[in-house]
C-alpha cells in the first residue's frame, strides 16, 4: 500500500520524498557537500524500505540538493567519527547493508562530486546518470586508509577489477566522460540535467511490468546485499587498523587543510 504513516517518511530537514506517478525522488539535503552520516543513512534505508512495501512505487530516484551529490562521510563535529570512528563507522554499515537490500531500482543523480562514501552510495544504486562536470572519487588510499561502504563489492562489479584498482589506489578524479566510457556512469546528460534524466530514467524503468522488473532485479543483483555485509568486516577491520597510523592521520588533515599529503607509510 502507498506510504501514509508519517512514521515511514523520512524525517527532519535532511532527507526529503516526492512522488511523480510511479517514481519516488529521494533527496538529500546537506549542501553544498551533501555529507552523511549513520543517522542520514538509516533515514535512507528505512524510507526505501517503506517504499518496497508500496505497490504504487516502482522506481526510484535518488538526488542531492546543491552543488554535490555526496562528498561521503562527515569526519569533523557532526558526523560523530571523531568520538568512536570504529563504532559509528560499524552502525553506519549496518543501515548501509539495509540499503543495498532495497528491492526498488535506484537510479542515482549524480551531479558534481560523489567521493569516498559518497561513491560507495552512487555505487548501492542501479544506475548512475553523470554530468560532464561530475566528479567519481575513491579517495581513500588519500586518506590513508581503506575504502568501505562496499565499495570492494560494488565498484569491481560495476567497471571490472583493473579500473577499480587503478581509481582506488590512486584516488584520482575520473570525470563524468571517462566514468561513462568505463561503466561508472550509465547516462550523461548536459551540465545541470542529471536529476531530469534520472528522473525520465526512472519513468522508463516504470512503465514496464513491475512484477517482471522486480523479479529480473532479484536475478541480477542475487547475492550482493550478502556479499556486501560480509566485506563491509573486512573493510571497517582494515578501516580500524589503518586510522590508527600516523599516514591517516596526515591524510585525513591534509584534507581538511586542503593541502597534498606527506605520507611516512606509518
């Protein structure tokens, strides 16, 4: 039945759903980064859960307000890393796998940047629609630490072994136009046109049998959710040892203090 329990709506300032016939749009607002944390993520998970149980919904779109997709995690006061980063790194990936076991295809606007988390949730999607601008960053070897969020499932998965290495070794920016020629980027749409494509995407996706769609998704994507809980240890156990070094702790404040790194691999 179509969502009408307030209690299945996202809730505060941060997330917000429309609907368009058959399509649901998923909004973050955060600008201009669009960071997120755990809170932010279960908000996710639990409205494409709500939207599962909905008949009337058969696709959705997921979008940020501003400048950015999503810049990943909010490492400074807000995002509650700086206390325990182990343990709401661990929460966090608990809503992560809920999200990925969403059984609504996703199609996710990508504007601007999608860094580091913010890759791994573009990467959660079905589909991602680019912009010539946009930005596909794994930068965590930047950071000095390991990638998460899944991305050691999905980014493999989605543009092969060897692209995936090279983007996550390197933790270079791969535009728009070189995300769409290796199969990060599904569809490019003229600069500021993302979100419309996503959304006539998602139209499309609607207008077929919601019942053949649903059951060719649960073939496709078969396993995943699993696989993806079970690297989630391995990333955050990596994740865990590797914030301890002197290398994060360089790469993390190089970062905020927007300056290159000087990594001592210790």
């Amino acid at each position: 039945m179509p969502i009408t329990d307030p209690a299945d709506r996202p809730s505060g300032d941060d997330l917000s759903l429309r609907r368009e016939g058959h399509i649901a749009v998923l909004e973050i607002h955060r600008p201009p980064a669009n960071y997120f944390d755990e809170g932010l993520i279960h908000t996710l998970a639990r409205t494409a859960a709500a939207l599962d149980d909905d008949p009337t919904c058969r696709a959705v779109v997921l979008c940020a307000e501003g400048k950015h997709f999503c810049a990943g995690a909010d490492f400074g006061d807000r995002g509650g890393f700086d206390e325990d980063r182990a343990a709401a790194s661990e929460r966090l990936y608990r809503q992560a796998v809920r999200l990925f076991r969403a059984a609504t295809p996703i199609v996710a606007a990508v504007q601007g940047s999608a860094v580091g988390g913010g890759l791994g949730l573009a990467c959660a999607a079905d589909f991602r629609v680019a912009e010539p601008g946009s930005r596909f960053v794994a930068n965590f070897a930047r950071l000095g630490f390991h990638q998460g969020f899944g991305l050691s499932v999905t980014l493999p998965r989605i543009i092969g072994h060897q692209a995936a290495a090279d983007m996550l070794f390197t933790g270079r920016r791969v535009t728009g136009e070189e995300a769409r020629a290796i199969g990060l980027a599904d569809r490019i749409a003229a600069p500021g046109g993302a979100r419309g494509e996503a959304i006539a995407w998602a139209h499309e996706i609607a207008a077929s049998a919601p019942l053949a769609v649903a059951s060719i998704r649960a073939t496709l994507r078969a396993g995943l959710a699993d696989e993806v809980e079970r690297v989630l240890d391995r990333e955050l156990a990596e994740q865990t040892r590797l914030w301890a070094t002197q290398d994060s702790a360089e790469g993390i404040a190089a970062s905020l203090e927007r300056r290159t790194p000087a990594f001592r691999g210790s």
